[in-house]
C-alpha cells in the first residue's frame, strides 16, 4: 500500500474485481459471462462492417421524426459521432418538413402536398429558407458539436454545391405543378469534399438556387442521392418513418428486406405517393453508381447502426440487380 493510496489491499483487490476503468470514472458490474460473450459477438459481428465502410463516404438523409423525437434526435447524433470516429466519412442532408409546416402555420400559410412534395410558393420558399438554413441546420450541427467541434453546416446555395431545375410532382401518373421545387440537376462536390478532408461532418440544408439564380426547395431525399452519387459514396442511407416498403401494405409482415433496382424502377409508379421520392432517391444513387442505398425506420433509435453493422441489417435496401444475391448490411 503506497502512501499515494491508503486503501486496504483487500479492499482495493475487490474493487479491481467488480469495477471497470472507464475514462476518470469506476462504473460497478456483475460478472456475466453469457451477458460479456454477447456483447463480444455484437463487436466482432461488426468487424466485417467496419473494414468495409472505413474511410468511405456514407450519406444520410436526416428527416421525419427522428427530427422531432428527443431521444431520436440525441441517438441520431451520437450515431453520426460513432460513424465518425470509426473512419467513416458520415455526411448529412437534411430536410425539415415538421418544421416547416409548423412555421407555416404560425404565420397564417396553408400547407399542401401532391405526390409527396410541398407545393412551394414565393411566400413559401421564404419560410422554408429560413428554417432550414436558420432553424434546423444549426439545431443539427449543436446536437452533433456536443460532442465535440465536428459539425459544419452548409446549404446547396453554398460554394456552388447545388443547381437545381423546377420539377413536377406524378400524381397519377401525370405531371402536376407545385411551384418553387427543384430537382438537383448538378452537382459540385467540393465544398463537402473540404470538409470531409478538414474532419468534419458536413450537414446540408436543401435549398439550391437554379441556372437564375432563384432558390428552390429541393427534396431532400433526391438531394442526398444526387450528392452520395457525386462524393462516390458506398452507401446512402434514408431515414422515414415507415420500417420500410411494403409489397401488399399495410401487411406488415410483406417488408421487403432487399430489392434490385430493376425490380423497383418497374413497380415505381404504383407507390404510396410519400414513399416515391424516398424510394427513387434509392434507385437515382445506385443507378449513379453507389453500391447500396436503405430505407431505415427513423423511428427506432440506432436503427441506421443495426442497418450498417449487422449482417441482418434493417429497412428496404436497394442494391444493383448484379448485387441482387449478395448479403450485405
């Protein structure tokens, strides 16, 4: 017993005996043999996983109600920081729908949706410009910058990141104008690319100016596949607030686990209107060369860790019709 510890050895034996070092802090536990061979397969599960996406680029579409939910919101950013910590290159593009139409509301403007996009007036994209860029990006980039200065925020009016062309809504089938809603038609990637290299996550708000010079609002589903094709990402990951696509909703139990993009680009126009952008977002990044693109349920906290580094995976993934038998997360 030296004088800098004046515990009993008996005592300080003990205590090495049912305590773990973590940081400056002891935190007691029971010996659990079975318990600490789970959680080893857990780790080494994850291994293949690890090797496969360190140092690659991952892009999530951040939205729905993992946005809104607070334990949703903390687990999302925590999953960003575990991304970035084990080597990958996580990027964020999110949207900010619940935001948007609450501020709508608040000021006295209707909301209307057609084919799973907001109809977006003058008056509209105004409001729409100012809680993306203003409210929910640096909501975003706080939440992950708890854990350290790692979050940068940044729009698709930024460094030239996005140039967007208007775009209808299908409904039916048919085109359907809906105003001030653009669609990603380039792409430069280095204002993310300088982030990336400085060790940074970027997170993007989706509102890009087009040829003009006018800003529209830009599904960001379709933003984060035009931008995980551009970075040469392995994986784009969207989170919704469905478990994934059903093949004879609402039976849940005809989830469909993995689907190649031949096989969606047929059954397309016969989605659930919300779920056409979420679904043709998968189909442009894997048609643009990314080698997977997964619906997850942003309801479920962790879902997008389950997704990436089990073999199990979670959600509808969408991979390339010569990928169709292959296993993967």
């Amino acid at each position: 017993m030296s004088p800098q510890d004046p515990t009993p050895p008996d005592i300080r034996v003990d205590e090495l005996r049912t305590a773990r070092q973590v940081g400056t802090h002891r935190v007691m536990r029971t010996y659990d043999p079975e318990g600490d061979r789970q959680k080893v397969a857990v780790l080494t599960g994850a291994l293949p996983w690890l090797k496969e996406f360190h140092g690659n680029v991952v892009v999530v579409k951040y939205g729905g109600h993992a946005m809104v939910d607070e334990e949703c919101r903390r687990a999302f950013a925590d999953d960003m920081v575990f991304l970035r910590t084990c080597g990958i290159h996580p990027v964020v593009v999110h949207g900010g729908g619940p935001q948007i139409t609450e501020m709508l509301g608040r000021l006295g403007i209707a909301s209307e949706f057609r084919g799973g996009l907001r109809v977006t007036t003058p008056e509209t994209i105004d409001v729409v410009r100012m809680v993306l860029t203003g409210q929910v990006t640096p909501e975003v980039v706080g939440l992950i910058n708890q854990h350290g200065p790692l979050a940068v925020g940044l729009s698709g009016e930024d460094g030239g990141l996005f140039t967007a062309a208007r775009t209808h809504a299908l409904v039916d089938g048919r085109p359907v104008d809906v105003g001030l809603v653009g669609d990603v038609v380039t792409v430069d990637p280095a204002p993310v690319t300088a982030l990336l290299e400085a060790g940074h996550i970027p997170v993007v708000a989706t509102v890009a100016p087009d040829a003009d010079g006018v800003v529209h609002n830009v599904n960001a589903d379709t933003a984060a596949a035009a931008l995980a094709v551009a970075l040469g990402a392995v994986k784009l990951v969207v989170l919704t607030d469905v478990e994934g696509l059903y093949a004879d909703w609402p039976d849940r139990d005809s989830l469909v686990q993995q689907i190649d993009a031949a096989e969606l680009a047929e059954i397309l126009p016969t989605l659930d209107a919300g779920m056409v952008p979420k679904m043709a977002a998968c189909l442009r990044a894997v048609n643009g060369g990314v080698k997977r693109a997964t619906v997850v349920d942003g309801r479920a906290p962790h879902a997008l860790l389950l997704e990436m580094f089990t073999t199990e995976g979670t959600g509808t993934m969408v991979v390339p019709a010569e990928q169709r038998e292959e296993p993967a997360p």
